[in-house]
C-alpha cells in the first residue's frame, strides 16, 4: 500500500513499533490516486495501537481496502511487538505479524481485454493468510527499524484447471527500512526528517526522503520526494494534543506527467490519542 503519511499511522511498514509511543491511538486514512485514469487506485485504512506497561508489550492491528482497477486486496493485519528497554531510556523491539488478505478480481471489467483466458474461469476471489516481522531500535530522537512482509509468500491459486502452468500467483516479499530523527530547533520548533526504502524482488526499489516541521505541538508541515515518482506537500494540526488532521497533496511526474490530466493523489488522514 502507498501512503505519504506513512510514519503517522503506526505499524503499517513494521509490526516491531506497535505500541511504541505507550499510547492507545486509533485512526483512519483515505488516499486516491491519478482521478484522471479510470479505475486509479484507492486505499482505506483503519487502525489501532495499544501499549501494555506492565509486560512491555505492544498490540496493533489494522483493517484496509487498497482498490485499483479490476483488482482490490482487502484484509486484517495483526501485530505483536515486544520492547525491550536498554539504557539511557532506549528500547530494541521485535515485532510479528498476522495477516489475513481477500483478493478479488472483477471480471466484468476485463472480459473485453481478456476474453477466453483460464483465469476468467476461475474464482472471483481468494482468501489467504500470510505472515510478517520486524525490528526497530528507539532513542529520545533516533528510531530506525527493518521489517519483511509476505514472509510465506503464500499462493492465491487464481487459475485451479488442469492446464499447465509457467508462473503461480502470489504474495511477493516486501522489504522495509525506514528511520527518522528529532531535531529539537528551539523551544517551540521541532524538525524530523524521515525515510523509508521499500525492496521487491523484481521491481525498482522505492525510496521516499523528507522532514516535518513542527510548531508547538499545534500545527506541522512537511515537504517529501518518492524518487522517480512525485513530490508530496503535506500539513496538519493537532487539537488538544490528542487529535490529529493530516492532508498530504502528491505531484506526479512519473508514471503520469504533470501536463496530463489528473495525475495527482490526495491523502487525507485522522488519528487520535487517548492521553492519561
């Protein structure tokens, strides 16, 4: 899934941060994508994180909808993360996670393009389970961590005939590393700047860099690269220390051009912490 609000929405990229800032949060994003294609992309989200003090551990989940044209992934996934404190008020944590996926194709949009392929025979939709790990290591300004999604690489079984096949559908393995850092400009001012590389095997590796600008725990903006692709400008506010509004506006320039029409995506997010 493509998020440019990625780092504000918990153990989407690395179940070892679920529970990691020792709050119960909860929220929800909405993000489409190139409204000048007919059936671009569109992810919903939903999730949650809690902390459990007394046996440092963390528990999170989430449930999602990632639609693009014909085909739509949509499922659950779990996470269980234990931290472990170390000196200097620093923790190493290691994360799993559950996930269960719905793959779906709608065949009513591909039987022109299609016509008498085997798949078109099959079944609509698969339901499959796979697995995931990560690892993060947290100071007061520092956290970096590397995680793998799709670890079993499970089938989906698209195609169930009798004809021989050369290539299987399935889940591919998904690498993350991602970190970010606080800066502490002045008393009210707090910089972070952030990254996040994504490595699929027989793909172009993804690279995202970028900072957030904080101003008194009140309001944030930030400015972002995803190499190869787009721009992102991005700005929040907080209410209440609790609450948090996000919007985060990308600027293609590749696959789409920014002279075609519509190629932009719009990121909308809402989070909010339940404070002691």
């Amino acid at each position: 899934m493509v998020s440019s609000l990625y780092d504000l929405q918990g153990n989407l990229h690395n179940p070892a941060v679920a529970g990691l800032a020792k709050k119960t949060t909860m929220g929800a994003s909405y993000r489409s994508m190139w409204s000048g294609i007919a059936g671009s992309p569109v992810t919903a989200l939903v999730y949650g994180s809690t902390f459990l003090e007394q046996s440092n551990v963390g528990i999170g989940a989430y449930l999602y909808s990632d639609v693009t044209g014909p085909t739509s992934r949509r499922g659950l996934q779990v996470s269980y993360a234990l931290h472990i404190p170390m000196q200097n008020d620093t923790r190493f944590s290691i994360g799993l996670e559950s996930r269960l996926l719905q793959f779906a194709i709608d065949k009513a949009m591909l039987i022109e393009v299609l016509g008498s392929d085997p798949v078109m025979g099959g079944a609509s939709t698969r339901l499959t389970g796979d697995a995931g790990m990560g690892i993060a290591y947290t100071t007061k300004k520092l956290q970096l961590g590397a995680s793998v999604s799709h670890l079993i690489q499970s089938k989906l079984n698209i195609y169930s005939g009798n004809l021989t096949r050369a290539e299987e559908a399935r889940l591919y393995r998904h690498f993350y590393l991602q970190g970010s850092y606080q800066w502490k400009v002045d008393a009210n001012t707090t910089v972070t700047p952030n990254f996040l590389v994504i490595y699929l095997p027989n793909a172009p590796t993804e690279l995202q860099v970028g900072a957030r600008v904080e101003h008194r725990e009140l309001f944030w903006w930030g400015l972002s690269l995803r190499a190869r692709q787009s721009w992102m400008l991005s700005a929040g506010v907080n209410v209440q220390k609790k609450l948090m509004l996000g919007y985060s506006f990308d600027i293609y320039s590749s696959p789409l051009s920014v002279f075609d029409k519509g190629p932009n995506a719009h990121e909308v997010l809402l989070r909010y912490q339940f404070l002691k």
